[in-house]
C-alpha cells in the first residue's frame, strides 16, 4: 500500500480544483427480502446520472477482510496508509471541538449510555440524546477530581462526549470500556503494558465517580469510552501534495481528521446543505475540498435499511450545486461500508466514482456496488484515490526519468 510521500517529487502545484464528497457508511449488503443493497433501493438520479459519466470501481479502505474505523478510512482517502498512520479516535475527536491537546494529554471519545439494574447495557447510545439534554450532563462530569490528573469533560453533540485526562505519566495504551454489543456490562479500562498501568487506575475512577454521579438519569446512567489517543503527528497534506486543502464537515470528528492532516477547516452549519454552500463561498481559495456526509452511517449503524435508503436519496438533489462549480475533479468516495443488516461497519469494498474532461461514462447505469464492480478502476486500494485524483486534475508529473 502506497503512502501519501512516497512519489513527492510527482506532484505539481496547478490552479486545478479537485472535490472529495466523503459519504461515511457509504457501501452496504442486500437486502434479505429484496436482494438489493441501500444504494440499489434508493432513487438517486443524480448520483446515476453523474456516474454514467464517469470512471467507477470500488475501494478497499484497509486490507481485505478488514473492517475500518472512519479515522483509517478517512486517512486511506487523503493517501495515507491507515496502517502505517494510527490515529486514536479521541484525538481526532477532541481537535474536532478545538479542545486543546499538549503533550502528553489523553483524550477519549466517550458515548452516554443506557444500562438497566443490573448494570447491562440497554442501549449503546442512549437513545441519542440531543445536546441540550448530553451538555448539562457534561458540566456535572467536569466537576469530577482525581487525585494526580486533571479530568475535563467537552460536550461533542447529541450523545457524544470527549474525556481529556492532563497530567504526568500518562499513557494511551489503555483498552476501551466499550463492548461494542449490548445485553453485557461496561468493561474496566486495562493497561496493555506496564507504562499504562497508572492510566488505567484513573480511568477507572472516573468511570466509577461518574457512574454514581449518572445513575439518577432516566437514559444516559452511564458512560462508556473509546479511542484514548495522545496527540497524533502526520506529513501534511498541503506541504506534500502542493495544494491548498480544504474541509468542511458538520460533524467534529472529521474536522478533526483534517486538522492532522494539515486541511483548513472551514466553520459551516450542521446540514449538509450548509457545506455545500460554505464550499460555493470559498471556492476561489482553495484548490482541493474534503466534503463530508455523515447521516447515511448514522442509519447504517443502528440497523435501519429504510433509514439509510433515505439518507441517500436526501443528498442526491444537492449533487447537481456541487457539479455547478465545475470542480476540474469531482469525486464521490465512501470512507468504510455499513450495511444496515450488520449494524456496523464492514471489510466490503465501497462504490468510487471520479468524474473529469477525460470521463466521458463506460456503460455504468448507476451508483451502487453491482454497478461500480464493472467500472474501468476495477477494485482498488483506497490511498489510490488521491493519486487518481491529481492524475485526472493535472497534478501528476511523470514518474522516473
């Protein structure tokens, strides 16, 4: 797998302008009483019309048989190689919000949840409570003390939350208190070497202190916590590729994502409309844009088939104001598949379309996995994406003498 530097002396810096329309959980799996996936069942016009145009395939965003998290997904798409650039979620996160991480800082990603009496999990989200009901809750968090480490606690959005731990001897190589199912208890935070053992033991004392502070509330009675990261350090994107990026994202953690890799990040509203018009405003001053859709994994994870069909067809009518910019490089990528019969995400390789004055359609009818599975770009990594990207917007030189 190619990693972002390794043809640095290929790039050129042109005045052509390449857009990436990120659609997180893109992909999925049929559905067992139709036999289509969501992008087959749903009414997409405009995402078939522009794949008709088109050079399609599919993206393996890790390896094959590997299910990704965004962070690695995300980071494959911009040419990093997921496996080479680890990223901890609750890093990403936290720059996502302008938290501010120092050396030696820890940041978590952390979920409210709902256990009933007996301490098993109910509901992995509780219920995903809005803001105004998650950021009182943070406050009161906030006030936790612990002896030897300073404990925040910021409020993302709706369920989320970030756990910044400030102090000496601190480690990010602690486990998650996530099962990941439900109908099981929160797990205690173990240290995976001796160098983590301290973290361990404070992590848990917040999860205890915070457990019994919780345990009145009608949903989130309880916490669980993901990603512990320390502040992360990645090539950035403009200095290799010769660009000048942009990302605008509704949603922190993917804001976060493009902080590290070295992306200006854009403020914009919390539809994906208001991107779409945040990048028409600053479309001048920039020469690569990372644009993100998030509803379509959101569906995807909580297992709503008929959800996620609706979140793609609900981004389908703002295609034609992204084509409106005439972006020299138009591409529409998927960070990992979340099929909703899974619940989750998943290894399965994920529609790819690019659209540029070279394409001008192969036979591809629409935007789905069955689809894009004939395309010219066959079945691909996804840290060629970008490569394929400059290539098509005139950003490549030749490669060797």
């Amino acid at each position: 797998m190619i990693d972002i530097e390794e043809l640095r002396d290929c790039y050129i810096n042109t005045p052509s302008k390449i857009v990436l329309l990120v659609v997180d959980g893109l992909g999925g799996l049929a559905h067992p009483d139709t036999g289509k996936s969501e992008l087959e069942t749903a009414n997409t016009p405009n995402l078939d019309a522009l794949a008709q145009v088109s050079a399609c395939g599919l993206t393996t965003p890790v390896l094959p048989g590997v299910a990704p998290g965004s962070g690695p997904g995300h980071l494959a798409l911009f040419g990093y190689d997921p496996l080479k650039h680890i990223i901890g979620r609750g890093a990403l996160e936290a720059l996502g919000i302008d938290v501010e991480l120092k050396p030696g800082d820890v940041a978590a990603r952390g979920n409210f949840c709902t256990v009933d009496s007996d301490g098993l999990l109910v509901d992995r989200r509780a219920g995903r409570i809005p803001t105004e009901l998650s950021a009182p809750i943070c406050e009161r968090l906030d006030r936790i003390e612990i002896e030897g480490v300073q404990v925040d606690v910021f409020p993302v959005q709706d369920y989320r939350f970030v756990l910044r731990l400030r102090g000496e001897r601190l480690s990010e190589s602690v486990t998650e208190t996530d099962p990941q199912r439900e109908g099981v208890p929160a797990l205690p935070v173990r240290a995976l070497n001796a160098g983590a053992q301290r973290t361990a033991e404070l992590v848990n004392q917040f999860v205890a202190k915070a457990a019994q502070l919780m345990s009145e509330e009608e949903r989130a009675n309880m916490l669980l916590l993901r990603g512990f990261a320390q502040m992360p350090s990645l090539p950035p994107m403009g200095e290799v590729y010769r660009m000048n990026p942009a990302a605008i994202a509704a949603y922190p953690m993917y804001r976060g994502l493009a902080t590290v890799a070295g992306m200006k990040v854009i403020p914009t509203g919390r539809q994906f409309s208001d991107e779409v018009e945040t990048m028409r405003q600053n479309y001048d001053a920039h020469d690569f844009f990372f644009i993100h859709y998030k509803p379509a994994d959101a569906a995807g994870e909580d297992g709503d088939f008929d959800a996620k069909v609706q979140c793609l067809e609900a981004l389908d009518p703002l295609i034609p104001a992204i084509r409106e910019l005439e972006p020299d490089v138009f591409m529409v990528a998927g960070d990992h598949a979340t099929p909703a019969i899974t619940a989750g995400h998943s290894w399965h390789p994920v529609p790819f379309m690019l659209n540029s004055w070279m394409t001008r359609g192969e036979g591809i009818p629409s935007f789905d996995e069955r689809a894009c599975r004939q395309g010219s770009i066959g079945s691909i990594p996804a840290t060629n994406v970008m490569l394929l990207g400059m290539s098509h917007a005139g950003k490549m030189a030749k490669y060797g003498p």
